[in-house]
C-alpha cells in the first residue's frame, strides 16, 4: 500500500500572477500552511508563478511530482483523489524550476475516525486465551480506550487481565479464561474531540474445555500391534526351528 503510494495526480485547470510562486487550493480557498480534507476526498492544488511562463517543480515529501508538459509553466496544478491515510502530514511544495529557493508550500491534515462500530460474537474455550483488539488509529488521536464488561469497567487485577495501547491498537487480554469470571459482554469505547463517542462490542462466550488429542490410546495401540507381530514372528520361527532340528 504505502509503496506504491496509491496517490492519483491528476491535471486540473489553472490560470493567474501572484510574487515568486504561491499555492492557491482549488476553488479559491485560501491556504495558510495547512489545507484540512478528509479521507476520500479530493484537493486540488494551483501554483502560480509571477514571472509568466515560468518552469515549475511540484514536490511530495521531498520527492518530484511528474507533470504533463503543458502544467509545467506559469501555473500548475496538482490533485490528490481520493485522499488516503498517507496523505495526512503530507507535504506539497512548489517552486521554481530555475530557483528552487523561490517556493510554496502546504501540508495536508487528513482527518478520520477511528473505525470502531461492528460488533463481534467471541468463542472462547476455558483455560484458553482471551484477545480483544480495537483500532484507535485516528486523525486527530484518540486516548486509550475504555473496556467495559457488563456495563463497569473491567478489572484488570480480578480478570487477570492486561492492556496493552501501541497508539493505532488497544488490546485487553487475559492468559486462561475462567467462564465466571471472562464471559459476558465488553465494549471498548473511544472519545474523539472530533468524531464523537465510537464504541466496539464483544459477546464472549466460554466453551467447555474439548478433550485434546487421545495420545494415549494411540500409542498403547501402536504397541499392542507392533508386539502381536513380533509375538506371530516368534512363534512361527520357534516353529520353524523346531521343524528344522
Ligand atoms: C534564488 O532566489 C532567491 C530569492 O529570490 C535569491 O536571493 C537568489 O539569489 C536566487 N538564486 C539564484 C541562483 O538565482
Ligand atoms: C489536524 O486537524 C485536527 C482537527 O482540526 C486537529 O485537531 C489536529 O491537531 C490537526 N493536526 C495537526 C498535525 O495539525
Ligand atoms: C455478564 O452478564 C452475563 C449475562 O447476564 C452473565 O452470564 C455473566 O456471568 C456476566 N459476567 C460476569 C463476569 O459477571
């Protein structure tokens, strides 16, 4: 995904004059810096150059923008459809192409909500390990999560349960299930200044512990087998010998 930078610069339309060169986010926004846009959306960049006919240079992060020929001089455009998660922090900038010191720039600031609303039916088997997991990667971020079991927040001593946050996930686990103590219903809930209350719900239930393997009676068969063939051998060749003497 990031590699290939699923970004998808397209030609827009332009035209004006400005001092040196500066970006302008189409239609006429104006930009201080910062242009905010949401994911999937669609910015559409104009650089302008005072000097007319002037060659320009679009860069993203750094790295050169390839343009068409005719979206090189005067003005030129550039547009980021749709707009991805990579896309937030992103840096356009332009600038002259004879005078890389004469430049514009602005960063995008991708919001998006934590994805946090299915609900998920968990099966778990006593004694067996307990994972839940919730995404809180979001743009502004979002604080650590709060797990709730039955409606009050989960007790991490009683449960045995530990929580780890990595900032894109919260994960509340527990090493061996105990069915009255593990099952029930957890939420985990996310407040976000911008997207509001998100919650994910998990109905847990304990299975009984299912008899694992029979490795036992295998291997008493695999014996028995392997000693009644040796036992038919024995007796034939005692049988053979005798005939022999
Ligand atoms: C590039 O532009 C800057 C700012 O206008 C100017 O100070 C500098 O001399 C220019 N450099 C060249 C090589 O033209
Ligand atoms: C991006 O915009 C959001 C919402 O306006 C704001 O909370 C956040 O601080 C901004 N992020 C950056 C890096 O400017
Ligand atoms: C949670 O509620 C369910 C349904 O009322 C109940 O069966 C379960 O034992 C409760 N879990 C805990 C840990 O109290």
């Amino acid at each position: 995904m990031k590699s290939c930078c699923l970004l998808v610069l397209l030609i827009c339309g332009a035209q004006a004059q400005i001092q040196g060169v500066a970006i302008e986010a189409a239609p006429g926004a104006d930009v201080h810096g910062t242009i905010h846009t949401q994911l999937d959306k669609t910015v559409s960049l104009l650089c302008r150059a005072l000097e007319e006919g002037a060659e320009l240079v679009w860069r993203r992060n750094g790295a050169m923008v390839s343009l068409k020929a005719e979206n090189q001089r005067g003005n030129s455009s550039v547009c980021v459809t749709p707009v991805l998660h990579q896309d937030n922090g992103a840096t356009f900038s332009c600038h002259l192409g004879k005078n890389a010191t004469v430049q514009d720039a602005v960063t995008l600031n991708v919001t998006f909500p934590p994805v946090l609303s299915e609900s998920e039916d968990v099966s778990v088997e006593e004694k067996s390990p307990l994972v839940l997991s919730c995404e809180t990667f979001a743009n502004p971020p979002v604080s650590p999560p709060l797990w709730t079991l039955n409606d009050s927040t989960v007790d991490l001593l009683a449960g045995s349960f530990s929580v780890t946050n990595d900032g894109s996930t919260s994960r509340l686990s527990c090493g061996a299930v105990d069915r009255g103590l593990h099952e029930g219903r957890y939420q985990c809930t996310v407040d976000s200044p911008l997207h509001g209350t998100r919650t994910r719900v998990f109905r847990v239930t304990v299975t009984d512990k299912t008899t694992k393997f029979p490795l036992m009676p295998i291997i008493a068969g695999v014996v028995v087998v392997f000693l009644t063939g040796v036992f038919a051998i024995f007796s034939r060749w005692s049988k053979i010998t005798k005939c022999c003497k």
